[in-house]
C-alpha cells in the first residue's frame, strides 16, 4: 500500500483532487436545481432573463446557469393590517382610520413584473383611496356608515389591483379615532340621549299605567251596571211571573166559579165578605152593591161604621 502511494505522482494527486471538487460541484449544482415547491405555492421561471414558466406544486428540475427560479409566491388569502392613516372629513375634522385590506394572488406573473413591492404599492392605494371616500363624508357618516365606505373601497382597490395580478377579497375599517375633544362631545351626546330615552321610556310607562288603571276601572263599573242591570231584570222577571201567577190563580178561581154557575145567595155572601173587608179600612165612602141596597140592616150597619170613622180620621 505504501508503495502504490509513493508511486503517485504530484500531478496525479492534483488531478484526483481536482476531480473530486468538480464531482462535489456537480452534485451540488444538480441539487440547487432540483426544486420543490409546496402546495399552494408557485415559482416564476426565467431563462436567460426572460419569463419562461410557472412551476406549481411540486418537484421542477431548473437548468444550471441558465434559468433563474423566483422566491415562492404564495396563493393563499393574505391579511394586510395598515397603520392609522390621518383623513379629513366634509366637515374638516380630522381623525386616524387604520384598515384592514384581505388580498390574494391570481396571477403570479403578473403579481410578478406588475408592480414592484405590491404590498406597499397596495397600503399606498389603500391610503389614498380612503381620504378620497372620507373627505366625502361628514363625520356623523364616517361613523355610520362603515358598510358603505367598505364597500366602495373594495370595488376601487380591487379593480386597480387587476393589473397587478391581485384579488382584493375584503376591506374593514378596523379602527376610526377622532380627535379627543369630538370623543368628548359624542359622550355628552351619548348620555343626553341615553338620559333622554330613560326619561321617555319611564313616561311611557306612567302612562301605560295609568291606562291600564282607567281600563280597569272602566271595566269594573261596566261590569258593576251588568250586574245591576241583570239582578232589575231578573227582579222584575220575577214581579212578573209572581203576578203572572196571582192572575192566572184568580183567572182559574173565576173560571172555576163560572163553570159553577153560582147563586145569587153565593154572591150575596161574597158581597158580604167585601163589605166586611172595606169596613176594616180607613175610606170614608162606600159603594154599595145594587143587589143589597135594599136591605135595611145593612144600611144601618155601613152608617154606624162610616159615624165611627170620621171621628177617627178627625
């Protein structure tokens, strides 16, 4: 073995050296040309300089010295937080308004040779676009009306951004800060109406309440004349059928005597008994039957009681 080494000569060493390097660089050429590219993501391949292809996901082989792969360029949804811009409002009050732009990367070669730095040129789009909505805008709308100002940023950003291979997906305003002495205001006015509607809301109640003591009240005396409108008519309901009664019993009593067919001694002694009735009382006059004007004892006996009742009455 020693003597195969002794052997060699200088050059030959040079020369296997030399051999071994150009084998390690080889190596490591064929390795940084071999690419792998994760899901989700694409490279841009230029060769000699010049856009040559797209490579997706997956292995991609890249030729040594002549074509040139791009860093990733990532398709997922991006969400872009931009520092508070200072806008003017219609009214001239001034206010920070930082936003939220969510973005995403249709076409790479595009997103690529479109624009240089696209995510500053699109916080620079974003900033710009805002103060033109705001200065459009009164403050009272600038805080009401958050939908609206998304809304038509969105459409402004995401047709500017088409040339640029990006799809603006969403815009918020995440955060609206007016100047402090304006905070102030709208708390006052904050409290005045919340004070405001508790005054209101207690009012409506005061009054709920007193409806519904008066519907109440109402309904008790409606309820109160049913009642006594009901207990009169079955009072005289009663009257009614009572005498109704009494009638019919005196009709049957008639009925019954005529069907007799009575004497005159019967009607004599009815005659009697009615006298005898009336002489109880306290009338001053009677009339007397023709049927019994005749009788004498009769006459004596209604004069002796008309003689008692005068000095009576006297």
């Amino acid at each position: 073995m020693l003597n195969i080494n002794f052997l060699l000569t200088e050059g030959q060493v040079i020369g296997i050296v030399a051999a071994a390097v150009l084998l390690l660089i080889i190596l490591v050429i064929i390795i940084r040309s071999i690419r792998i590219v994760r899901q989700a993501s694409v490279l841009v391949i230029e060769r000699l300089g010049k856009y040559n292809r797209i490579c997706q996901a997956g292995i991609h082989f890249i030729i040594p010295f002549f074509e040139r792969a791009s860093e990733q360029i990532f398709l997922k949804e991006r969400v872009s937080d931009f520092p508070p811009q200072p806008v003017i409002t219609k009214d001239n009050v001034t206010m920070s308004i930082d936003t939220v732009v969510y973005w995403q990367v249709t076409d790479p070669k595009l997103f690529m040779y479109g624009v240089i730095m696209p995510q500053s040129a699109l916080e620079n789009l974003t900033a710009t676009t805002l103060r033109n909505l705001i200065g459009d805008l009164e403050l009272d709308e600038t805080l009401t009306s958050r939908d609206t100002v998304n809304h038509q940023m969105w459409k402004v950003l995401d047709l500017a951004t088409d040339p640029w291979g990006i799809k603006v997906t969403r815009v918020e305003l995440k955060n609206i800060l007016p100047p402090r002495d304006i905070q102030e205001a709208m708390e006052k006015q904050m409290r005045a109406e919340r004070q405001k509607r508790q005054e209101i809301l207690e009012a409506e109640g005061r009054k709920a309440a007193a409806i519904l003591i008066a519907e109440g009240e109402k309904e008790a005396v409606i309820l109160r004349s049913e009642a006594a409108k009901q207990k009169m008519i079955k009072e005289a309901e009663g009257e009614a059928e009572a005498l109704l009664a009494v009638y019919q019993a005196n009709a049957k009593g008639i009925e019954l005597v005529n069907n007799a067919n009575p004497g005159a001694a019967y009607l004599t002694l009815k005659g009697f008994e009615a006298l005898e009735n009336l002489a109880k009382g306290q009338a001053t006059k009677i009339i007397v039957p023709s049927e019994i004007q005749n009788v004498t004892g009769l006459l004596t006996s209604l004069k002796e009681a008309i003689v008692d009742e005068k000095p009576k009455e006297k």
